[in-house]
C-alpha cells in the first residue's frame, strides 16, 4: 500500500518506519528497495484486503494524479461489516478502481456491488502486444462529441469481452495521451465500439465531477454509420439497458 499510519499520520513508506494499517490496524513495515515501487506490506505477509492487487508503477502513476487524501479509503458497507480499500475514492464520494490483472467475473460484480458509485480504469497492457492489436483494430470516428469509434479485435485477450460484463464506466488505458471508455462489444464478432477520452480530461472529469459516460450502445444503434454494436438480441447490449453507459 502507498499509505500505513506512522504514529496516527498517515505517511508513505521510508526505511525505517513502523506503520499499522489504515484498514485491519494490524502492523505493517516499509518496503524501499531498488525494483519494485516503495510500499508498505501487512507484516503478517497476508494483506487483509483480499480485493487487493499488488501495486505497480502503473497503479502509483494513476493514483498520483489525484489528491492524495483520496488515495486507499475504507469504505464500509454498515450492515455486513464489510471493508474493502478503494484506490481513490473523490470528495465528492465517486470510486475509482486501478485494474491491472485479469479478474473472475465473481469479484468484478461483487465490487460494483459493494461500492456502487465507481469507475473502471484498466491497463490494457497487461499482454505486450495488446496495444498494437488495438491501435490496428481502430476505425473512425463514426461518431464526434462524444469521439467513438469501430474496433475489430484481433488480439487473442478476452480484455473485451471481459469488461464487457462490467455495468460501471470501463476506460482502457493502452499507454497513450488518451483512453478508451468501453461502449460495447460484441464476442461472437470480435466488434466494439470505444469512446475516445483524453486522459488528463478523464482525470479532470472526475476530479471536478463532470459526467462521466455519454453515450451507450443504443444511442449508437440509433444514429450511427456501421459498423454497428452488438444487436439488440445480443447478451451484451442487455447489460447496458439503462446501465451507466447511459447515466
Ligand atoms: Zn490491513
């Protein structure tokens, strides 16, 4: 984590510390050495947040470009009693979730679920050449204000189709100045449709805010040259009705 409590303020690691966690209150010690990004580590080695991904440098990037006080929120759910740490969580109470691994499909709806009012962030560059792949798939645009564009996807990843069955904003980051948002994508065909969004726009937008998600498949369907999203037969067009694509 990028933040334990050092004698009740919360710090970020440097050798010699001793902290306790934010969320379990348990101990935890600093970890600063050459490879990997300084972080603290639960000292019991099992981190009590089972949500948790081992942080990269594309993770601290990301949550650095927000107010630190935002950075690792508990966020309880009062009548389980569940915790979980969201990565960055805004003033004004909007979650954003840094997403580098794979994830079943089991936790991706759990944690919408437990936080409601978040956003996906995900790096698309998990697979080397997932980037390149996409770059090559790219048409458009076949729609400007909001920017979207075709996609046929010939990479092997099921990044797509996975994130396809999240029903919060999905915004992929494959290492450019600007992000995708998810609008639909098709399995069977191996078709999408992606907004574009400027990343320090993204970051402005949720820093101020703003709204998030502009258009959703159906406004698509409706107004747009081909290709077109998955029909209205498809599972996935059912996961957008009235989902937040179109809030
Ligand atoms: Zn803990």
């Amino acid at each position: 984590m990028q933040f334990a409590l050092v004698e009740n303020v919360v710090s970020e690691p440097k050798p010699g510390l001793n902290g306790t966690c934010k969320c379990c209150g348990t101990p935890m010690v600093p970890k600063c050495g050459r490879h990997k990004i300084w972080h603290w580590a639960h000292k019991s080695l099992v981190h009590c947040d089972s949500w948790w991904e081992t942080e990269t440098a594309w993770h601290r990037g990301w949550k650095n470009k927000f107010n630190k006080e935002w950075h690792e929120i508990i966020h309880f759910d009062t009548e389980t009693g569940e915790k979980h740490i969201a990565d960055v969580k805004t003033d004004r109470g909007l979650i954003v979730e840094f997403q580098h691994s794979a994830m079943k499909f089991e936790e991706l709806e759990s944690r919408e679920q437990f936080y409601k009012n978040m956003v996906w962030i995900v790096d698309g560059c998990r697979s080397d050449q997932n980037a390149f792949l996409f770059d090559q798939g790219l048409a458009g645009p076949i729609s400007v204000n909001p920017d979207t564009y075709s996609l046929q996807w010939f990479g092997s990843s099921k990044i797509f189709e996975d994130w396809m069955q999240a029903t919060k904003p999905v915004f992929l980051d494959f290492g450019s100045e600007n992000l995708w948002r998810l609008v639909s994508f098709n399995s069977a065909t191996k078709k999408g449709v992606v907004e574009l969004i400027g990343r320090e726009c993204l970051v402005g937008d949720i820093t101020e805010g703003r709204p998030l998600a502009q258009i959703g498949p159906a406004e698509l369907s409706s107004n747009l040259t081909p290709p077109l999203p998955p029909q209205a037969d498809s599972p996935q067009l059912s996961l957008w009705a009235g989902g937040p694509g179109l809030k």
